[in-house]
C-alpha cells in the first residue's frame, strides 16, 4: 500500500565498518552478526571434526552447526528488514551505490612467479578473503533487496548510482582528486577545504547524482 508523501530525500553510502553512511550525516554501526558468532562456529566446527562419521554424535553436531549459521542468517535478515522499513517509511527518495557485490567478492586470481616454475607470485589471497567476509557480513545485497521491495509496494523511488567518484569528489564544490580522500574516515577538499566524514560526503555525492538521474528520466 502506498505511504503518504514526506518530501524528504537521502543518499545512502554503504560500507562494512558502517553499515550505512548518510547524507543527513547519520552513521550506522554495522551488526557484523558473523564475526560475532565467529568463535562459537570454529569450536561447534572443530567439535564436528573429531565425531566419526555415520555416528549420532556427529549428525547432533552436524544439526548444531547448521543452526549457528541459520541464526545468523535470520539476524542478518531480521536487521535487514528494520532499517528498510525504517528508510521507506521516512523518504519518498532514496539514492544509493549501484555495488556489483558478486563482483567485489570474487577471489582474485594468481599469477605465475616468472622466476619460479609453478609458482604464483603473491595476490593479497588472504587480505582479500577477510574483506569478502566482512562484505558478504555487512548484508548489501539482502538490504538492497529489501529496500527495491518495500519501495515498490510504497510508492517510494530508489535510484541506483554508479560510485564512480563519489569518494573522490566533494559535496561543496565538487572537485574530483583522488587525495582528497585523506584516509578511511577523513575527507578534505584540497581546492575549497571543506571537510566531513569520508563516506558521508560520498552520501551526498550519491543524493546529488541521484537527483540528477531521476530528474533525466522524468524529462526523457
């Protein structure tokens, strides 16, 4: 059923550490449900190893584990769905990254050691899998997911935006250098000086192209 109108818009920046970034410069932790539960999975897993197979001991185990990773997943859908509602309920507009998730966690592949026969020179394998993790954690995909849903069934508008240089660029005045990222969390325009928390100003880059892009297909 549609919702009334509340002439409000947001851009949304998704991140892993914050699971959201705003452009009305709200933070939102991430639940990291995963890595939570992370130690009760490896010793339920390590305990699985030691049963024999065909055993009751090793099917109990086996059930054990499977509900670890089921109560994860609910967590992880459950949070989901309130911070969706939540958005849907408070704006008509909403701008967020157009993440290619299957791409982002792909493993990256090895590339043979020109000095050693057989031997693959170094690819970060192991960092790269910790960011998957945590991506794949962080629930984008579900979220976006649920989102598009209840935006359909509300009459609400959600516009996907390429992240091209929505990092790089400032929200004051729009300058685009790749040093105006100073660091993870820090954002500072090396042409008009403005400063703001990274991922927020990429928010608000976001909700500005956004715009822009509904405005160009309202006119075409």
């Amino acid at each position: 059923m549609p919702l009334e109108r509340t002439c409000c818009e947001i851009g949304i920046d998704l991140g892993v550490v914050n699971q959201i970034a705003t452009s009305d410069g709200e933070l939102k932790k991430g639940d990291h449900f995963g890595s939570k539960a992370q130690s009760d999975l490896a010793r339920a897993q390590r305990e699985l190893a030691t049963k024999q197979r065909g055993s009751n001991r090793r099917r109990r185990q086996v059930e054990e584990v499977a509900r670890l990773h089921l109560k994860i997943k609910n967590q992880r859908r459950n949070a989901a769905h309130q911070l969706s509602r939540q958005l849907i309920n408070d704006y008509d507009f909403i701008a967020l990254e157009d993440l290619k998730i299957t791409n982002m966690v792909r493993a990256p592949k090895g590339k043979p050691d020109p000095d050693q026969s057989g031997a693959l020179l170094p690819n970060g394998a192991s960092k790269k899998a910790g960011l998957n993790r945590s991506i794949l954690d962080a629930g984008w995909g579900q979220f976006i997911s649920l989102l598009s849903d209840k935006a359909e069934s509300a009459g609400r508008t959600v516009v996907s935006v390429h992240p091209r240089y929505t990092s790089q660029m400032c929200a004051e005045c729009h300058y685009v250098d790749s040093d105006n990222r100073v660091s993870q969390k820090e954002f500072r325009c090396r042409r008009c000086g403005h400063c703001d928390f990274a991922d927020i100003n990429a928010a608000r880059n976001i909700l500005r192209t956004g715009r822009a892009l509904q405005a160009s297909a309202c006119a075409g």
